[in-house]
C-alpha cells in the first residue's frame, strides 16, 4: 500500500460541504465544512467547495496544506448517479495521490454501518435510499433529483410550502403561521424591502422575484420553517406527515422483510423521526457514522486492497 500523508473524507451535498482529515491509521484531526457541492452546481462549483473545505480542515488542525499529491481522498458525493456529471467531476480531480468517488448514498451507507449489511435513507436537501444485502448485492431507491423525485427531502418539503403560500395569496387557502414566516423569508431574501402586511400585490410579486432565483438549495431553506411550525400549523403539520409516509414507502422498497437495521441520515432525519409510520419508527437504528466517516472508510478499504 502506498504511503500517503494523511487521508481526507468528503460529504458532498446540496446545501454544505464536509472535509474529515485523518492520519493514515484513521485518528481523525479535524473537520471544516463548506458550501454547496451536489453537481446540480456543476462541476467547477463542487471542486471549489471541496478545495475549500479540505483547506480549511487543515487550517482547523493548524497543518499546512501538502500537495496534493501527499493525500488519499474518499468522496460522497450528490449527483455521481449522473453519467455525464461524474465524467465532468472526475476529469477535474487536482491530482490527489489516491482517490475514490462514489455517491453520498454509497458512504452514508458505509458510515451507517460500517461496511456491514443494513439500510439507510438519508434526508436532507436532497432523499436517496440505499441498503447492502447480506449477499453483497445493493439497491437504491430514489435519489431521482429536485423537483421530480427526492420525495420528503428538504426541497420536496419547501416547494410544498411556496405552494401553499401560494395558495394563501390567491384566498385558497387560510393563512398560518407557516406561510406568514414563508412570506417573510421570500420578501427578504428576494428584495431586501419591507413589505406592508396589506399589499398583497407587492407581496405576491416579491414571492415571484424569489422563485425565480430559487434552486434546489434554496426551496430546502424552507424546510426549517416547516419544522419549526410542524406543531402549530395544519399546513406544516400536512407536509411533515406526508414526508413521514414517503419514507415508509422507501423503506419498505429496500427492505420488504423489515430484517435489515435501517438508519435515518441527514440533517432531517431527527425532525422526520416523529412522522414515521410507528413500526418503523420502532425498527429504525441510530447511524454508527456519516457519510464523511464512510468517505474516509472506503479510501482506507481502496488503500488497503492495492499492491504493496
């Protein structure tokens, strides 16, 4: 195997990047985070987040940045699933020593469960199922991408939410506590003027001006506001429960014996939990690592396979 300086694991998703530095026997010695790097993005964008949270991790260990020739990277990334996209993405590998690039479903699944058999579904900006089989054999289920799949993710949940808001404006709906804060995030984000509570017109074109610069990161921003009111707002409450039924349809297309241990991944994963269909919430594990952690395994399992 060959010697390298350190080994780096990479979580690469729609709303932040994840750089895990380690020593090459796996003592962790920092992490950093970044921005967005699903290749939705593109490539250049994702390679730019990478860089950056990889300089940064070493910036947070106080190690100065060797070249990259000097280190092993692993990488989960959003969007690998995309023919033409990974092609992109790998033609503009910096010249890393080693490196291994799989999708995020790939290792959130190994850092679930450590390279074992079992099933997760990882629910952020963007949902993908995955499980390993005691055979060896894998399956996914969706991970189809924003706006036709990505069922419960935090995009799928904001677009229902500027729908509903939508739906507010125009009378054919009540008014809550949800839209009122939807409102309130699109008039700020899309002119930075205060709107009066009764002009509607400007409002309605304030809510416009941000759907057109919305993406799939930003419709995830909403989910929060989701979240947030999933106990006080009929609306909320509709999409969280809606959520929660989707993920029962995944996991039960990846494991319809129920013998697999499922882990629930993501940064959505806490606030979903609630909104499972009970006998799955009773069935669900907690993750033994994230798909940073599962990043820096499979470098570590590649180095290990290669001639001395």
């Amino acid at each position: 195997m060959t010697a390298f300086d350190y080994l780096i694991g990479v979580d690469g998703g729609g709303s932040k990047t994840i750089a895990r530095l380690a020593r090459p026997d796996g003592t962790v010695l920092a992490e950093a985070s970044a921005g967005p790097s699903a290749l939705a993005h593109g490539a250049g964008k994702a390679w730019t987040a990478i860089l950056d949270a990889i300089r940064l991790a070493f910036d947070g260990a106080d190690l100065a940045l060797p070249d990259y020739a000097r280190l092993a990277v692993g990488i989960g990334l959003a969007g690998m699933n995309v023919a033409h996209w990974a092609e992109q993405f790998r033609a503009g590998d910096p010249g890393f020593g080693a490196i291994r690039i799989e999708t995020d479903a790939t290792t959130t699944l190994l850092g679930a469960h450590r390279g074992r058999a079992g099933a997760i579904i990882a629910i952020g900006t963007g949902t993908i199922g995955a499980a390993n089989y005691p055979d060896g054999t894998r399956h996914i289920v969706d991970g189809w991408g924003f706006p036709s799949g990505d069922d419960a993710s935090g995009a799928w949940m904001g677009l229902r939410a500027i729908n509903h808001v939508q739906r507010v404006l125009d009378g054919r709906a009540a008014a809550g506590a949800l839209a009122l804060d939807v409102i309130a995030f699109c008039v700020g984000s899309s002119s930075g003027a205060d709107v009066a509570d009764d002009d509607d017109q400007a409002t309605r074109e304030a809510v416009l001006n941000w759907l057109t610069q919305a993406n799939q990161s930003l419709f995830a921003q909403l989910a929060r506001l989701v979240v947030k009111h999933g106990a006080d707002d009929p609306a909320a409450q509709e999409i969280m429960t809606a959520a929660g039924a989707e993920i029962g349809l995944m996991a039960q297309a990846l494991d319809p014996s129920e013998k697999l241990p499922l882990a629930l991944c993501g940064g959505l994963a806490a606030s979903l939990l609630p909104y499972l269909p009970a006998a799955l919430q009773q069935r669900t594990v907690p993750p033994l690592g994230d798909s940073a952690s599962g990043a820096l395994l499979m470098i570590r399992q590649y180095l290990e396979e290669q001639p001395a």
